[in-house]
C-alpha cells in the first residue's frame, strides 16, 4: 500500500460523508443523462461504492440511475458522444453487467452497435476524431464491447476513419481539430489545430490505437492501427517542449501561436499524456515508448502544486485525477517517486474537501463564471473523486477508467 494509516483514515471519513450524500441525492432532480456529468456517471460511483458500503442501497441506485439514462435515451434525440450522448450511457450498461455472449436478439446493445456503424459510414470522414466527442470515444465503447461481432466491425471502421482523417505531419502525423468542436468558453485559438490533450486531441487517439492494435479483430485494422500509432507516437514525442520549462507539453500545435506548457491535469498536460504512452507502451510491449512514458511522468510528479495549475478535485483537471494517474503509473512501473507523486496528490485531493459543502464536501470549480459549485457528476465532480478514492483505498474495481484511457 503506497498510501500512509492517516490518508486512508481521512479518506475513510471523506468516503463517509460522500456515501451518505449520494445515497441523499435525488436522483429525479439529475437532467443529464450523460457519463460526463449525468446519471450514466452516478451509475458508476454507486456500483463502486456498493462494494465499501454493502447493504447500503448504493446497488440499488447504481440500478435506478443507469435505468433513467437508458429510458431518456428512447425518448429523446442524442448524440454518440461517448462522454455526452448515446455511447457513453451504453458503454456504462456494458461495463456494468453485459455478457458477451448474450444473443444479439437479447443485447441490449445491439441497436447502438447497428447505430454507430451507420454513423461511421460516411466516407470521408470530417467530424471529430477525439475521446469526448469524437470516433476514439466511439473506439473506447467498441473496446469494451469486444469480443463481439459487431464490436470488430465498429473498431475496423474506427481505424478507417482515422486513416482518412490522418495528415501528414513532420515528422509523422497528426489530427487537426476544429475550433467549432471545442465549447467556445475553451476554445484559445479561432484556426484549425493540432491538439495535445487527451481529452480532445492526439495522445487519445494514440492510447486508443494501441488498444486497438492489440486486440484480435483482422489483419488489416491491426496493420493500419499500427501504422497510425507510429505516426502519431513519432509526431507527438517532437513537440515536447525545451528541457527548461515547466511542463513537457503545450495545449495545442498551430501557425501562429507559442506554445506554452499546459496545466498539469489529465484532459491536458504531461501527466495525462504520460498515462496514456504508457497504456499504448504496454499494448504494445514497446520498452522504449513506456521509457519515453515514465520519462515525461517522472518530470511531472517533480512540477510543483504552485505551477501546476489545480484548483478543485475532479477527474479531468483536478487533484483527484493527478492521484489516480500517478497512481496508475506507480502500479505499472513501481518507481518511488512517482508514488510519492500519487500520495500527494491525494493529500490534495483530501485538503481540498470542505465538510458540509458541495457533495460530500467536494465542489467544482466553474472558470468560467469564476465560481463554485456543487456538481455530482464523472468527469468534473463528486462521483469522479469518490472512484479515485475508492480506487486508493478499497478493492473496488478501477475498470471506470479505461473511459479515460487511463488503464
């Protein structure tokens, strides 16, 4: 256990509280359907926190929430976002309970399959490529649905598309991004770019791609996949930026715009970029890439909290989602200092709580309207802290975090 008897005390506490404050919400008062935020990511921490609270009442919600989404799916016009729209809310049913050798006449997940492989028809492809909105995120979905049929068919048509929308890029090649596919409170630049962060950008598509290519689906997917890895690796490992600052990596590659160390965090920045060449150097059993991983690793468990950029707790930017990666890439390579990075960055995560606030005491920072909020959701919120902290502490299961291209 990496963790000392006084952070896992303090978690316990902060677990406490935050089983009590879930097991209180009102789960009609959830809109949002969605992993991101909605109830397709209550799901998630529900199951996670049925297995430290048995008997609770949390598997019953994690039930409950799950079915909302789905039955708001059949009465409403969604996107196949995996973090937004459709996919998301199947890859949690799947992730939940699917059995992969169900029929096809009884998976409920068959008519979002025949969906998504409609949706991957057209050619060529001009939408978005990345992990939140775009054809990764539908690639993630496919991954877990494997070894089906038709989730072979979808992660052949993944890779196609991705081959299509490929472009040459010294000294490899890269996906350009559209301003218009980024919400506009987040958008830094109004020209097309080559975006570093795993959230939107390159380093998803290439922790994607390695997945792919290690699995059994057919010779040539395996063959293009591997093609676009090396492409996208070679590409991505040019940008780093001079040995002297701060962090490794940018935000963006674009005509015109400097490009200056990104936050510390996993949407952007060095710690999510090092998880996922680690994820793809393991795929790929590739010594030099997870080299080239633990390298860019060991440099941001060094960054200081004062240049890293962290305010809040959640998963996509948060000190919560810098705990659970380091800790992720601690549990793979076995290096003291990145571990010393993940109790840290727990410490924070547990700092940062403030009882009797937010959810559980944990709440979002909004940037935008410079404000604080309290939000129950996945990727910014008190579900995606209470999965980091059941993932330090318990043996619950972390599967939740291949959403992230963290595992």
């Amino acid at each position: 256990m990496y963790l000392g008897r006084t952070q896992i005390r303090d978690a316990r506490v902060a677990l406490d509280d935050l089983s009590s404050s879930f097991l209180a919400l009102r789960l009609s008062s959830i809109r949002d359907s969605s992993l991101a935020s909605g109830l397709a990511g209550l799901a998630l921490a529900y199951a996670a926190l049925d297995t430290a609270f048995p008997g609770a009442g949390h598997a019953e919600r994690a039930e409950r929430a799950l079915d909302r989404a789905i039955d708001r799916l059949a009465n409403s016009t969604s996107s196949p976002s995996l973090y937004s729209g459709f996919t998301g809310i199947a890859w949690v049913a799947e992730l939940l309970g699917a059995d992969p050798s169900t029929p096809r006449e009884s998976d409920p997940n068959a008519e979002i399959d025949a969906a998504l492989e409609a949706y991957l028809a057209v050619s060529p492809w001009s939408g978005p490529y990345d992990l939140i909105d775009g054809i990764v995120g539908i690639g993630v979905y496919a991954l877990e649905r494997m070894p089906r049929s038709s989730a072979k068919r979808l992660l052949a048509l993944v890779v196609s598309r991705l081959q299509e929308a490929a472009r040459p890029k010294h000294p490899g090649i890269a996906w350009q991004s559209d301003p218009l596919w980024v919400p506009s409170q987040w958008r830094r630049t109004a020209r097309p770019d080559f975006n570093l962060g795993v959230a939107h950008g390159v380093p998803g598509a290439i922790a994607m791609l390695a997945r792919v290519a290690a699995a059994a689906v057919d010779a040539s997917t395996h063959k293009t996949a591997c093609a676009l890895l090396d492409g996208a690796v070679t590409w991505l490992l040019a940008q780093e930026l001079p040995p002297d600052a701060d962090g490794r990596f940018g935000y963006r590659v674009a005509r015109g715009v400097s490009s200056s160390p990104a936050r510390l965090a996993w949407c952007y920045g060095d710690a999510g970029i090092a998880a996922a060449l680690l994820v793809a150097a393991r795929a790929m059993d590739e010594r030099a890439l997870g080299n080239a991983a633990l390298r860019i690793a060991t440099h941001a468990a060094a960054r200081t909290e004062a240049t890293a950029g962290v305010i809040d707790a959640g998963l996509c930017h948060g000190a919560a989602g810098l705990a659970h990666i380091f800790r992720r890439i601690y549990m793979a390579t076995g290096e003291e200092n990145i571990a010393a990075a993940a109790r840290t960055w727990f410490q924070r995560t547990l700092a940062i709580r403030t009882p009797g606030q937010g959810l559980g005491g944990f709440r979002a920072y909004d940037g935008i309207e410079r404000s604080w909020r309290g939000e129950p959701g996945f990727l910014t919120g008190s579900a995606g802290v209470t999965l980091a902290l059941l993932a330090a502490t318990t043996d619950s299961d972390s599967a939740w975090d291949r959403a992230l291209l963290l595992s």
